[in-house]
C-alpha cells in the first residue's frame, strides 16, 4: 500500500500541473484574458489625453502581459510552488510579498544609437550606488522611497519606448515599409533590423528624438532598479521560507497572489470564505447521509412495500424542485416579514451579534438566543435547500447498490446456514454495497471547498461560492487560479482517500 500511495503523490504532480494549465490558458486565452482583470484593478481605462497605445503598454508591463502564457504560466507556478527559485522573498507589514525587482524590458536597439546607450548606461552604472541606514526601520523607508523611484522610472521609460516604437512605425509607413507595422501601430524589435534607415527623410529626426529621450529613461530606470536590488538584498522586511541554497533554491508557503480588485492577498480571503462554506457543509451533508443510507438501506430490505414506494416519490419529487425555485420561495414566504417572517432573509448574523452572549440566556425582557443560536437559526434556511436535493441521488443509490447484493450466491448461502436477516443486512450485503457510497462520498470533498454558489448568492452568504462568483464578474484572475489549485488539490487527494477506502472496504482490492 506505501508504494502506490508513494506514486500517486508523485503522479499527483504533473496532474496539479496540467490542470491549472489548462485553466491558465482559458483564462489568458478568453475575450480580454488577464488585461480584463488588470483593467478591473486599474479603473477601467486610460487616462484621457495622450496616444492610447502608450497608456495600453504602461498597462501591461505593469502587469507582465507583454510575455507569452508560457512565461506568464510560469511566473505563477513558480509563486504558488512551494519550492522556489530566486532570492528569498519577504513580507511586509501588510502581509503582502516582496519579491526581487523585475527585469527592466529590452531597449530597442539600432546602429545609428548604439554606442550612446553604452556612454549612457556606464554613466548610470556608476552613479547606481545604495548606502543603508543605519537602522532597520530606516532601511525600511529606504525601500519604500526606492520603490516609488523605481516605478516611477519605469513607466517614464516603458512610455519612451512605447513613443519610440510608434514614431519608427510612423517613419516605416512614410518610407513605404507598413509590413513591418504590427497590428497596434508599432514597430516590433524583431523587425528592427529589417528596416531600412534614411536620414534624409523628414520623419527620422522624430525617430532621433524619441530615441535619445528612451535611452536617457533606460538609463535612468536601470539605475533606479539596481539601487532598489541593492536595497531588497540588504533584507529590509522580514524574509519568508527556509532558504536551501543562498538565493538560488528556497522553500516557502505557496503564494496566493494579490486580489486585485479588492486589493488584499488571495490567501486572506480565502481564510475568510472556507470556514463559511465548511460550516454550511459539515452540517448538510451529514445530514444526507444520515437520512438517505437508512433510508435506502430499508427501502431495499423492504422492497415494493409502501415505504419503498413513498420514500421514492417524496424524494424523486424533492429532488425534481430547483434549488434556485426553492430559495427564492423559501426567502419569498418564509422569510418574508408580509407572510411568515420565520426564518431571518440573508447573511448569517443578526445586525446586533457583536453586542449579544455567545450562550442563550433568560433576562428580565426575555429570552436571549445568543450567537450560536442566532447563527443556527440563519443556517436553517440554506442548509435545507443544500440537503433536500441529495436525499433521492443518495438514497437511491444505497437502495440499488443493496438489491444488486441481495440477489448474490453469498447471501443465499448465509440465508441457508441460518444467519440472521438483520447480520445478512449489515454484516454482508451493506459492506459490500460501500463501494459506489465510497465514490459518492469522497467526491463531496471538492464540492464542500468550493462552496454553492446558487444557495450562498440567494442568501447571501460571504462563503467560497460567493468569493468565486464574485471572482468571475470582476475578471479576478488570481483568485480563480488560487481556488482552482485548491480545489484541485483536494480532488487528487481525495481520489487517493477513496482508492484507500475501497481496500479497506473490499478484501479483495489490493494494491500490491
């Protein structure tokens, strides 16, 4: 058993790997992909006045949508993998995570001005100098300072060579060479060296222009970034992981990313969400479980007996009612004030929890339910519409998987050795009829992470299905990626869980 254990865990990881690859690229590769949700952080838009194009490249260095999925992928798996490559990162006060600075993007380079970036950048590498302070929280500052530096210089420098990419595609079409013109109106680096130069031509002296201007913002960007590297290896913040070999191989918790749209770490509002959803579903599915496998374990014994017949229609007729009808008549009638008001209509707290005990108690004006009440008495509502539904797949199942056994060889022997009805019942016929249980059981585990969006939006409810619809509408793309890796996660293991609780279930699985 500890070796084929051992290889799916290994297997696990190529699977994990395909799998948000997959989603990665369905994302990247959807109407707007990724710039849709760094767009939904950024405000929509550009700013108003000056050529769109630059504000658009701005936008995706900010963002490093300039590389291919591939890079992108990668970047990402290389945060969420718990080994990692690079200098160590470190966690600010905020709890956010500060990594080495990035790669500045490559300077378009043509003959007519390459030996003045060299002038220029030996003068910018000697003047990039760092002195740390003398205490930590001054070094602190430093970085802070640094980095708005830094960024500030960046995007000085991405809009010049966003300037000078469009004035060379200006002096491409003027030249009557428009087929080195991408799509966007600008000239690609790769096509650089196919374009032909001719000073006299009036729109070279733009070219010129926006060339040494680009050069100087290189210059100063790089600068700005060594010192901000400089700084980051003196350790400014705390450092995350364990490192293994010096800014080469560390181990860390996997990151989540930054939620852009709410401006928080992924992590932190998944905390917040799981134990909402966990809570909703370690009491429904308890539940079904405890009414359907008696149930169907009965309706079997008995077969074609009144109960047999009832317990199938009540729950095929259960079972045929859509949750989403369910909840909006279950707020419409017996949460609503005008008709029943029994139930409270939303969330899972009453306005006045913070103030009130966590016990109930009796005072003077009456009966105090306290917080645990309260927050039972929110839950009736949603757990109903996440059980009823469950009770007729379940029941039905157990009740189908039991006649199948009823009728084997096994059970007619033990009936002619004299074996009771009740040891034949659960001793032989239910354990062996655990099987396709198994299979239903372990798959709940994925859906418990991920939540029900239908019942959790009715009721609005802050769980995980809320979190991801919330996700979905505002193009949020870390907190996609984050709960699919979750949930992927948890479906490997528990295919692994179930093939464990088929041999211990079935003596004559093995996995030898």
């Amino acid at each position: 058993m500890l070796p084929y254990i051992s290889r799916r865990l290994l297997f696990m990881i190529p699977t994990l790997i395909g799998m948000t690859f997959m989603v990665y690229c369905l994302i990247a590769l959807a109407p707007g992909g990724f710039s849709a949700s760094a767009s939904a952080a950024a405000g929509g838009g550009s700013p108003a006045g000056g050529d769109p194009r630059i504000a658009e490249a701005r936008f995706r260095d900010r963002f490093g949508l300039d590389e291919s999925v591939f890079v992108q992928y990668a970047r990402w798996l290389g945060r969420v993998s718990p080994v990692k490559f690079g200098a160590r990162a470190q966690i600010d006060a905020t709890g956010e995570r500060i990594y080495a600075p990035r790669a500045l993007p490559p300077m378009i380079m043509a003959a007519p001005w390459a030996e003045e970036d060299q002038s220029i950048r030996a003068v910018a590498d000697a003047t990039a100098t760092f002195v740390a302070a003398d205490s930590s929280d001054g070094v602190r500052q430093q970085y802070r300072s640094l980095m708005r530096e830094s960024g500030a210089a960046r995007q000085a420098f991405v809009g010049s060579l966003a300037v000078l990419r469009i004035a060379m595609a200006q002096y491409a079409d003027a030249t009557h060479q428009s087929s080195l013109v991408n799509q966007r109106g600008e000239l690609p680096e790769s096509n650089v060296k196919s374009l032909v130069i001719d000073d006299a031509v009036p729109q070279w002296l733009a070219v010129r222009s926006a060339a040494t201007a680009a050069l100087s913002a290189h210059a100063n960007a790089a600068g700005a970034r060594t010192a901000l590297e400089l700084c980051f290896h003196a350790t400014p913040f705390q450092q995350a992981g364990v490192g293994v070999i010096p800014r080469v191989v560390w181990i860390g918790a996997p990151d989540m990313g930054w939620s852009r749209t709410k401006n928080r770490p992924v992590s932190s509002l998944i905390l917040e969400a799981l134990p909402v959803t966990l809570l909703i579903n370690l009491i429904a599915f308890p539940l079904i479980y405890l009414v359907s496998i008696p149930t169907g374990m009965l309706a079997a014994a008995r077969r074609g007996s009144w109960f047999d017949l009832i317990s199938g229609g009540i729950f095929i007729a259960l079972w045929s009612i859509p949750v989403v009808w369910a909840g909006v008549l279950a707020v419409g009638f017996l949460a609503n004030k005008q008709y029943l008001g029994l139930f409270p209509v939303a969330g899972l707290h009453a306005t006045n929890a913070s103030s009130i005990g966590f016990l109930p108690t009796w005072e003077s004006g009456g009966f105090e339910p306290g917080w645990i009440l309260d927050v039972c008495w929110h839950l009736v509502l949603p757990v109903v519409c996440l059980v009823y539904a469950g009770f007729a797949v379940l029941s039905r199942q157990t009740r189908a998987a039991m006649l199948d056994n009823f009728n084997a060889d096994y059970v007619r022997t033990a009936k002619a050795k004299g074996v009771s009805r009740r040891d034949i019942v659960l001793r032989h016929v239910f354990r062996n009829s655990l099987l396709p249980l198994i299979t239903m059981f372990v798959s709940i585990f994925p859906a418990m992470l991920s939540g029900s969006v239908i019942v959790e939006k009715i009721f609005s409810i802050p769980g995980m299905g809320s979190l991801m619809l919330e996700a979905v509408s505002l193009h949020d793309s870390e907190v996609m990626l984050a709960n699919t890796i979750m949930v992927g996660c948890v479906s490997l293991v528990a295919l692994l869980v179930a093939d464990i609780l088929y041999a211990l279930a079935d003596p004559r699985v093995s996995y030898a």
